[in-house]
C-alpha cells in the first residue's frame, strides 16, 4: 500500500543521552504530532505545512491520512525517508497504540511484535523512536504484577530497538498515568533505551505537584514530550518549561493539539510563537 500521496518510487534519556544512537537533536525544539491537527494530510502536505509554520519535527501517529504503515514496500519506504530528508522537517518517529498490560499472552506477543515491526518501519524512513503505551491494569490481576510484565515487555523492545538505532518513548497515558506509576515501570525496564514521553495530563499535578512527578522521571525523559495548545486550559505549562530547560532537555517537544481551530496553519505559528516566548521566558 502506497503512502497517501506518495507516487510509488523505482527500485536517549533527558532528550538525547544514552540512547540506542546519538540524537540528531542538540537543543529543544518544536514540532507535531499529527493527532487531530494533522490527521488528514497527506505526507507532502504535512511536510509543507510543518515546513511553513516552523514545527520541524513531526511525530506520525498511526492509521492517519499520511499512510505512513508497515503495510509500506521497501521503495515506498524510501520514498517517504527521501520526502524527509529533501525537507528541513525531521521525522521524529512513530506514535503507536501498542499497549503491554494485556493478561492474554497471544495479545500481549501481538503487541511486541507489532512494536517491533514500528520500529523497523521508523529505522527504514529516517525516523528515532516509537511511542507506545503503557497502558491500563487488569481487573483480578495485582497492579504489581502489570507493572512487572510491562516494564519487561519494555526491556525486550528497548534491547530490539537499540539494534536498530531505534528510541522505546513510553508514553505517560492510561489508567498507568499517575508517574509514580511511571516510575515503578521505569524501575524495571532498566534498559537505558527504554525512555519516557511526557504527555502533560492532569495526573502530573497529584502526588506532590508538577515538580515532584517531573522529578520521577526526568532522568528517563526520551527524545520526545508532548504538550496541548499553551493557551487553552490550565495546565502549567511555563513551569513545565522551566523544568525541561533546567534538565538541559535537547529533544522534541511535540504538540497534540485537541482544538479543531478553522485554519491550522495559523494555528501552529501561534503555538510555536508562544512555545519559544515560553523557552525564552524560562531561560532569562
């Protein structure tokens, strides 16, 4: 299957630090997550839309009009890592809904496995990572022995994707959302490989407060955190910031936008406007 748009072609933790290869990304920068704001763009729609707002890094979530899938031949493959790379805007990787909480063991191995074949597919387009989730507790089975079962699924696919140059982003979601969760899961999968998305929910405010959950998992934080729109809610997003710039994060902080505003594009300079007020508000 042919990426929408695409005409077939012939023939590390704390955003850059121990991870399965060297991050390309030096310093904190901006980009999307095509959930929402860029679900129904093709691939060189996307790009050129990333392209004309500044958001150079772009996450691509699965089953969305970009028909970025494993379903791609070798040549389509190509074809979508040389559209990347004829660009400025950085393929961040996959975010996928692979999830390791399963108490069947055939849906628990499909999920790794799937995982598995994300992570090929991001190694062959250029990109760094997959995101999957964490991502609920089964009724009838005790939490402790979820989190175990995840954060080992996590070793096997961190230890997979470091072979390939590929980052494991465990994103902060799910009835596992709470981050001392997080941490107990991060606990066990030991791998320096398997790192942390940051996803902004408001379980990040419970337990001590915004600060003492960042501290939980700062140390583990991967190439990628996602935020909302700055200017809609409450979330804390300049102290947020704060503590990103105060870590020295280098990675990607990718926007999951929820509105449905009448011109994205718009849109996304407005947020990257206000992202690097924020950066530079924080870094004065």
């Amino acid at each position: 299957m042919a990426a929408a748009g695409l005409p077939l072609a012939a023939g590390l933790p704390l955003g850059g630090g121990s991870t399965a290869a060297e991050s390309p990304v030096r310093r904190m920068r901006f980009g999307l997550v095509t959930y929402q704001w860029g679900r129904d763009w093709d691939l060189p729609t996307l790009i050129a839309n990333c392209e004309k707002t500044g958001l150079l890094g772009v996450e691509l979530r699965v089953d969305h009009r970009h028909g970025v899938s494993p379903r791609l031949t070798p040549a389509e493959r190509r074809e979508v890592r040389r559209r990347f790379e004829d660009s400025p805007v950085t393929c961040v990787g996959m975010g996928t809904n692979e999830a390791f909480h399963y108490a069947d063991p055939e849906a628990l191995r499909r999920n790794i496995e799937n995982t598995k074949a994300w992570l090929r597919l991001s190694r062959d387009i250029g990109g760094s990572g997959v995101k999957v989730k964490p991502n609920d507790f089964v009724k009838g089975v005790p939490r402790e022995k979820t989190i175990e079962q995840i954060g080992r699924c996590l070793n096997e696919l961190a230890a997979y994707g470091a072979d390939l140059g590929q980052q494991i982003r465990l994103e902060v979601h799910g009835q596992c959302a709470h981050l001392p969760t997080i941490h107990a899961i991060m606990q066990v999968a030991d791998h320096p490989n398997a790192t942390v998305c940051w996803n902004c929910n408001n379980e990040d405010l419970a337990d001590g407060g915004l600060e003492a959950n960042f501290n939980l998992v700062k140390d583990r934080l991967g190439d990628t955190v996602h935020v909302r729109e700055f200017n809609v809610g409450s979330y804390p997003y300049p102290q947020l910031i704060r503590l990103l710039v105060g870590v020295g994060y280098r990675g990607w902080v990718l926007l999951e936008a929820r509105t449905n505003p009448p011109d994205r594009v718009a849109a996304m300079i407005e947020q990257r406007r206000l992202f690097e007020k924020l950066v530079a508000e924080a870094r004065a």
